[in-house]
C-alpha cells in the first residue's frame, strides 16, 4: 500500500472511530436516562443496567452504522481540503479518484465489517438484552412460541394458534383457541380465517365452533360473524421488540423460506433484504456525500462547516425513501429485491458520476 492510501486510510479510520464513539456515547447517555429509573424500581443491581447499556452498543452500531461511514468520509475529505492537501495532490497530477479510493476502500471495509456483525454478534447481544428489558425489568415474559409462519399462546383457560402478518395491527390470520378439561379432552374448539380485536372484543369471521357434548360427542356450527369473550387481548400476546434482530443473516433467509402465505412471505423477503440493504446502504451514501462536499466548497466557499449538516440531510433523506420501500415491499406492492436496491443504485450511481467528473 502507497504511502498516501496508508495516510488518508489512517485519517478515516480515526474520524470514522470519533464519530461512531460519539454517536454511541449520546445514544447511550439518553437511554441511560430514560431505563435507568425503572431498574431502580425494580430493585435491579446496577452491574445489570451497566452489562444492559453496554450490550446494547452492538444494536446502536448497527442503526448508526450507515451515517457514521458517511460522516467520517466527508471529514477525511474536508480535512484534506481545508489544509489544502487535496489542492496539493490533484497539483501533482494525482485525480481525485486515486485520492477518494482508501476513503472508499475504508467504508468498504467497514460495511463487510457490519454485516459480520449483524450475522454473528447483533443476535446474541439483542437476544440478551431483550430477556433483561422485558423479563428481568418489566415482568414481561413471552407466553407463547412461533414456529413456521404461525404463534402458539398457552392462555389463562386455552391455548391460541393464528398467524399474524403485522404485529402493530390487531388482525389475526387463520385464528383457532381451543379449551381442555381435567381428563385432557377438548371441551370447545374455534376456528376462523380472520379474527378482529376491535372495541374491545374479539369478531371472528368466517368460522366453525366444535363443543364436546355430555355424551362424548362433538357439535358443530358454523358462523359467517360473531363475537366472542376470550380471557385474552392482543396486548397479552407479547412479542419483544426487535424480535427479528434476534436472528442472524442466515436465520432471516430460513425463515422467509418456510413461509407459506403470500403475505408472510412477502414481508419475510422484505425483512431479510432490507436487512441486508441497511447495512449496505453507507457505501452509496459515502459516493456521494464525497463529490457533494467538493461541490459546496465550490459553491459558497465552505466545507465542513456546511456539508456535514448537507451529508446528515442526504442521509435521513435516502434513511425515508429506504423506509417508504421497505413498507411497500412488506404490503407486497414492489419486490423486495427493488425496495432493497434502488436506492443504492440510484444514490451509488449519482456519487460515481459526480466524482469522475470531478476530474474532468
């Protein structure tokens, strides 16, 4: 490696470390500040909110990862055009791509690093600190299990079965709870395709009801609509948040595999690309956000000064239309291999276009 790459690679892994321990350090400090009351009423030691906070750092790199990699080569960048180095080097005939290429090669780098990450480690770690916020310091412990594509719930007075597309929506999929007696016979058993929490009240749709009668024999009748009194609501039938971050890269790629609704399947897709996408997504932010600070410089005279507050907006911008495909490729309205590439190639294309130019 040139004496050149080794120094502006230097630079960038110094300013991507800065800023990513920065990022940490206030994520962590206003989460600190939010959790830490309720490990203090739960009576918890504080070396359990420390191994908390601290397992948690994983997840924030994960969320910020994109931005940071952004950020340190807009810096490295600017640094070298504020001391006028870069003026310096492109004088000597070396073109901006030769000079952008260890900032580039950097980021590259990082992201490979990150998705390791999110296949080895990020799982562990979310797994863990899930069982701490729910179960040790909420008293929040799942009642039930999720085994291809469907939730099993063990309730008060009978068990549940149902497949459940959006865990926001009060909607249930293929709905069934079924009661037992004493001697283990089934008592009541309900079947519907569609099962609605509303009003507090369950409506199931399109369904059957089986009572076991004194004789020993079973009873039939179906219903096209009607309400019923289950001891449970769907706030009961907890899921820990960022359950799918508990899976690795692999893990996700089974699941979207067994899924056999187009519905599940569809979100299924659009979890494990979209996963994959995120953490790519830093590498197109950084072709870009290289030339746009060459740009601003050009235009009013100031670099970092205005292009770290121009890269931030370029990545919440690209951070939105991320998210508006991802929905539309959850709701199976585009692939989610479109929803997870497009923006990369748009967003990468552009920064390539631009920084050859820059040499022209």
């Amino acid at each position: 490696m040139k004496l050149l790459d080794r120094y502006i690679l230097a630079q960038f892994t110094r300013n991507l470390v800065t800023i990513t321990a920065s990022f940490i350090a206030i994520y962590v400090l206003i989460d600190f500040f939010e959790k830490i009351d309720n490990f203090m009423e739960k009576g918890k030691p504080m070396l359990l909110a420390i191994r908390f906070f601290l397992l948690n750092i994983p997840f924030i790199i994960e969320q910020l990862g994109p931005v940071c990699i952004l950020l340190a080569g807009v810096v490295t960048l600017g640094i070298l055009n504020h001391s006028n180095e870069l003026i310096a080097l492109k004088a000597c005939g070396i073109p901006l791509k030769k000079i952008a290429a260890p900032i580039i090669a950097g980021g590259l780098a990082c992201t490979l690093l990150f998705l390791a990450m999110s296949q080895f480690i990020l799982p562990i770690t979310v797994a863990t600190t899930n069982t701490i916020w729910n179960k040790e310091v909420r008293g929040r412990v799942a009642t039930g299990i999720y085994r291809n594509g469907r939730y099993y719930y063990r309730g008060r007075e009978g068990f549940y079965s149902f497949g459940r597309p959006d865990l926001k929506a009060n909607e249930f999929l293929d709905f069934s709870y079924s009661s037992w007696n004493d001697r283990y016979q089934l008592t009541r058993l309900i079947a519907a395709e569609r099962a609605l929490w509303r009003d507090q009240t369950w409506t199931l749709f399109n369904g059957q009801i089986q009572t076991l009668e004194d004789d020993g024999s079973y009873q039939s009748r179906l219903f096209t609509s009607q309400r019923f009194e289950f001891p449970e609501k769907p706030a009961d039938f907890f899921v820990p948040e960022y359950r799918s971050l508990e899976l690795s890269l692999t893990g996700l790629y089974r699941e979207a595999k067994q899924k056999v609704s187009p519905e599940e399947k569809a979100r299924a897709w659009a979890e494990f690309y979209g996963r994959i996408s995120y953490t790519l997504l830093g590498l197109p932010l950084l072709l870009l956000g290289l030339p746009l600070l060459l740009m601003v410089y050009r235009k009013w005279g100031r670099d970092l000064s205005l292009a770290i507050p121009v890269s931030c907006g370029l990545a919440f911008a690209c951070w939105g239309i991320w998210g508006i495909l991802q929905s539309l490729a959850r709701a199976a309205y585009v692939s989610p291999v479109l929803a997870a590439t497009a923006i990369h190639v748009v967003v990468g294309t552009t920064g390539v276009v631009l920084l050859l130019r820059e040499d022209v």
